[in-house]
C-alpha cells in the first residue's frame, strides 16, 4: 500500500517525502474547530467566528480564488510543541476544547497528521496583536515539555520523570494506550539530543526556565520536510526562521518584528504575553535545536 506524502491547500497538493495522513484517511483527525480567515472571501464569513459549524458547511467556493489570497495573506509558520504523549493525545485535548485546533499535528514517529486544508483558519496562537491565526498555519509537535519532569509535572501528575536512559540514549516512557495510537508499530520514541548527565534542556524564555526533553530525530526529519511544502505552497512563507546576526542564534523569546516577520517561528516568538489577556507562551520550547533547521532550509540539507 503507497503511503500517502502530500499536503493540502484550496485542493492542491505538494509532495513532501514524508509520511502524511490526511483528515479524510483512515486513521486520519479532523480539525475539531476549523475558522474561516476574515480576508478570504471563499467561504460563508459566518463561518470566521463561534461556534463550530458542523463539518459540511465548511464549503470553499471558488478553489483558485481562494488559493490566491491564501498566497496573498498567510506568511508565518508557527511550531508549537502539544504537551502530550502523542499526536493521538493533542487531538483528544483539542477537541475537549471549545475553540481550539491546529493544521498539522507532528507526531512522535515521525507521521505528519493534516487535519484540514490550509485555507481554514485554527485558533492556536493568537499571538500578542490577536492577529498570529489570521496570518499563519499551524503545527502541534508531540512533547511533553516540563511535564515530563515530576517535579513540575501538574497536568499528568508524573509519578517519576518520563524519560529514562537506555544503552546511553533518553526515551521516552509512553503509555500504552498513545502506543498503540502510533503509525510505526513499536515504536521508542528517543530524545534526538541530550543535555550533560541530565538529559533534559533548560534555558530561559519569556521570563519561564523551560525544562525539557528533545524532540525525536523522526520529528526533525519531518518538520524540515513540511517546512518546504509549505513554502511551496504558500511562497510568503519564506524558508527562514528568526535571527540574531550579533549573537549567531535564533532568539527564544518573542521577537519584535512578530507580527510582519515572513517565514519559520514559535508560538514564543509571536506571544509574550504583552496582549490585553493574551498569555505568555514558550513553546517549541528550550530543546528545539534552532540551528539545525536554519542550516537545512538554508543548505538544502535533508536533515
């Protein structure tokens, strides 16, 4: 059986080189809370607010239209990491929720999940000028974050950290229940870097010290690749991702330029919390290895 490599925006498709299920495969999550984009016009604009219509009314008139001011309007990509176990788990949290859904969920092995075309919008970071869903698409990377750590695990209330050392790696404890939810079968999900003895990341970001495991290297590998389907498809987001030229790294906290910057970023560099009740946010978190996905968009580098 051929596995399935495109993405979807207004009908049209991309390869990625890289496994992707869609909303409509077997297997497949369905944006719980699609929104329609205030400047697109291909769409019923009772569809652009609350609450969530049922699925069949969430029509795109014209394809070709819509696809041009796709083009026209969207320019950021924002990674998010979920605080999950898996992408399994991100979509039980998403559709618990009243508003809430993402484009993409990337999860632990790898699987790209796209779970609405790119035309519609998902209320994931609405960023400090409340304008971060009008402009960007969205993806949520499986990562526990902090609350793999049982000291400040509150939402899962860990008992003992996540991850434990194997034969010199870091993986990740994943109930059985998100294991058996994976595409790869027996899947281990291991820490793609680790930090000294500890394992874990900690670095400062918009005033929070985020303790946290990598991501996996099947994550890394796919990430690059949505990346440049992406762009493909949506040109005005560029291949880049923020830059500090005098420090020679991608800053963790949000960025000034946030809402006019074109290309790659975090939820943090978007959302520092400085919007009329907006939160502060941290996310794809202290571990992200910035560097690397720079050098492979910029050098063409697969990995």
């Amino acid at each position: 059986m051929t596995t399935n490599q495109t993405i979807v925006a207004c009908g049209r498709t991309v390869e990625i080189d890289s496994p992707v299920v869609l909303w409509h495969h077997t297997r497949g999550y369905t944006c719980p809370h699609p929104r329609g984009r205030r400047l697109c016009t291909q769409h019923d604009p009772q569809l652009n607010g609350a609450p969530t219509r049922e699925h069949s009314k969430y029509d795109i008139q014209d394809l070709d239209t819509a696809y041009e001011e796709l083009q026209q309007f969207v320019y950021q990509f924002v990674l998010h990491y979920d605080v999950c176990y898996s992408s399994h788990h991100c979509h039980q949290v998403l559709k618990d929720s009243t508003f809430k859904g993402s484009h993409f969920y990337l999860d632990l092995d790898g699987t790209v999940y796209q779970t609405c075309d790119l035309y519609w919008k998902t209320n994931t970071a609405p960023a400090d000028d409340r304008q971060g869903n009008e402009r960007a698409v969205h993806v949520e990377i499986a990562n526990l974050s902090w609350q793999a750590l049982a000291e400040e695990s509150d939402l899962y209330h860990a008992p003992k950290d996540l991850y434990r050392k194997v034969r010199g790696r870091w993986q990740l404890d994943l109930p059985e229940k998100y294991q058996k939810k994976l595409r790869t079968p027996d899947f281990k999900a291991f820490a793609s870097r680790s930090y000294g003895e500890r394992g874990y990341f900690s670095r400062n970001i918009n005033g929070r010290r985020v303790r946290m495991w990598d991501f996996t290297e099947e994550q890394y590998q796919a990430l690059i690749h949505l990346c440049r389907g992406i762009h493909q498809l949506l040109p005005n987001i560029a291949l880049k991702v923020p830059y500090d030229k005098k420090k020679h790294r991608t800053p963790l906290s949000k960025i000034k330029n946030f809402a006019t910057f074109k290309g790659i970023l975090g939820h943090a560099h978007i959302q520092g919390g400085s919007g009329d009740g907006v939160k502060k946010k941290y996310d794809p978190g202290s571990a992200f290895n910035w560097g690397r996905l720079r050098r492979s968009l910029a050098g063409g580098a697969k990995g």
